[in-house]
C-alpha cells in the first residue's frame, strides 16, 4: 500500500495530493498527512515541484474549509449538532470545541487541523459565530500552512528514509495492505468502544420535559441549569424561564453555590444530552443527590410546546435562584 502510494502520487502527482487533502478536510476517514509526506519526499529528489505541493495542498484545505464555513454561516449550530451526533469522540465533541473558541479566539483556526476534534468542528463553528471571511481565510490559511508545511517538510527532510520504508514495504506486499486495513479497523473499533464507554459512563435517569413541567406548575421551584457554552448559547439565546446559565466547564466551579435541598435539572443541546449527563456526574461527585439530565434538553422543552424566553443583560447566574416559571403557550 505505501509503494501503491509512492506510485500513484508519482504518475499523478498534485492531483492525488489535491483530492486527499481535500477528501480528509471535509471529514472523510482518509488520512492526507502520508501522502504529504511522500509528496514531500519526492519534492526533495525534483520528482515533483515543492512549491506546487505546498500550494495545491493549501488551496485543498482552504476550499473544503471555507465550504465547512459557509455551511455552519447557513445552519447554525444545526450543523454542529449533527457533527456531534456522527463523531467517534463525543468526549471531545461540540461543547470542548466551542469552549476552546471562546478561550482562543479565531486564533483557534491556527492550530484547529493539530488538535482533535477541533479540526472538523472549527470552520463551521467560526461560520456559525458570524466570524468575519477575510479574518477567517486568513487564520484558516494560516492554519493550513503550518500543517501542510510540517507534513510536507517532514517528508522532505527525511526523504531517503522515506524512500526506504517504502522500499521494504513493497517487500511484503499484499501483506502490508491487509495489516494496514486490520490496523485501520482496529482503531474505528476502539473509538466506537470508547464512545459506547462514554455514554454508559453518562447513563442515568433522566426527568422528561413533563416531569419537569408538572414540578414547576406543582411549585417545588427546581433549580434549572442551562450548561450549554457561552457560544452555544449565543447561536440559540433561548432558556428554560429562570433558568440559571453554568456552562459545563464552570459548573465544578460554581458547585459550592448550588441548592442541596432542591432538584437540580441540567439541560443542554447536545445529542443524548452528554454535557448535561457529564455535569449531573461532576455534582453527584461533590455529593449532590438530586440531579437529573433533561432527557431531550432544549430542543425537547421546544417541541413540547413549553414557553421560553431569551437570555437579558444581566440573566441569573450560579447564584441567581429564580424559580422557573415553564408555561405552555396560549
């Protein structure tokens, strides 16, 4: 497989880097980074033009993100949500990307393509939040270059020891192919597990928007937490009535202001309401005993028919108990 690589990238050259940059950047499984590496390699001994390599490389990258960005431009945290529904990490899904935004700024562009789930989420997140597009080309591009730089480079510093690690894989032919598909289901098959890990680890019992309602309306004031990201709550600035904002990465934080002698309900718009789950188990940790995930969180209150209301200039906090007032529409 890595000499079928060496050759294909030979005969086509800019074309198989172009299509594989490009595939990966708009979040299909297929690593780019070895074929920039062998790109890089024969840029080295003049088979192909090193800076063409870099450039076509780029442009793969700015495309595919600049797509990713316009779409987020369009959808909203729509979009989001349905990366975090198909993601393989959803430890390090939405919520973790947006709470790196908010800390880092569009400079989060520079090293989106290095971290994890920061780099598929990223374009779209910054189309979401209204990022400019002439500062978002040019942090994205910046981004792209030092990725593609360092693939490309690498290869090129290296390149007779690229050349010979594909030489002694030609040796082992069909044998390579196989191992290198087992290694690649092997590692889908971790993830998935890690995921399924994930969400057990989050299971628990959850109140259902009636349950939920029936409380309020019965007058046994429940505390309602709104732990989306600042961001999060800035693409969807509607709540729960009275609904206190702690974002997920504040609530071990804001722990010693909540209630123990009343219901905490934790909401959030993740799918399976894994930032809500996440929080309710940080709080039972602190010893907190009546914690509960709304099972369907915002969007589930929403369709409901429930009332609710945007977020004011100074809405309540950790330290803000209002009651909820959750009514159905007229």
């Amino acid at each position: 497989m890595p000499h079928d690589l060496h050759s294909l990238i030979s005969q086509f050259g800019l074309a198989v880097v172009f299509a594989n940059v490009f595939v990966e950047q708009i979040g299909l499984p297929i690593p780019a980074v070895p074929t920039l590496i062998v790109a890089g390699a024969l840029a080295a001994t003049a088979q192909l033009s090193l800076p063409l390599v870099v450039v076509v490389a780029i442009a793969a990258c700015l495309i595919a993100d600049f797509a990713w960005y316009c779409i987020g431009r369009t959808y909203g945290s729509r979009v989001m949500k349905t990366l975090c529904r198909i993601s393989l990490t959803p430890d390090s899904c939405v919520s973790e990307t947006q709470a790196r935004f908010e800390r880092w700024g569009s400079k989060a562009l520079v090293v989106a393509k290095f971290v994890p789930g920061l780099s598929l989420i990223a374009p779209p997140l910054a189309g979401a939040t209204r990022l400019g597009v002439p500062t978002f080309l040019l942090y994205d591009g910046v981004g792209a270059a030092l990725w593609v730089g360092a693939a490309v480079g690498g290869g090129a510093l290296f390149d007779k020891e690229v050349e010979y690690l594909l030489a002694r894989s030609a040796d082992f032919g069909s044998f390579a192919i196989v191992a290198l598909g087992v290694l690649l289901a092997a590692y889908i098959a971790y993830k998935w597990w890690e995921r399924r890990r994930f969400y057990k680890l989050l299971r628990m019992a959850r109140i259902s928007v009636d349950e939920l309602y029936r409380l309020i309306d019965d007058g046994a004031a429940p505390v309602v937490v709104d732990v989306r990201s600042h961001t999060a709550r800035g693409l969807d600035p509607k709540r729960i009535p009275g609904a206190v904002h702690v974002p997920l990465d504040a609530v071990e934080h804001h722990a010693k202001d909540l209630p123990r002698d009343r219901d905490i309900i934790l909401y959030c718009t993740c799918p399976n309401e894994s930032s809500a789950a996440h929080a309710a188990k940080l709080l039972m940790h602190h010893g907190f005993t009546r914690v509960r995930p709304l099972h369907g969180g915002l969007d589930a209150w929403i369709a409901a028919g429930y009332s609710v209301e945007g977020f004011a200039a100074g809405s309540p906090r950790a330290d803000g108990f209002a009651a909820p007032t959750g009514s159905r529409p007229a």
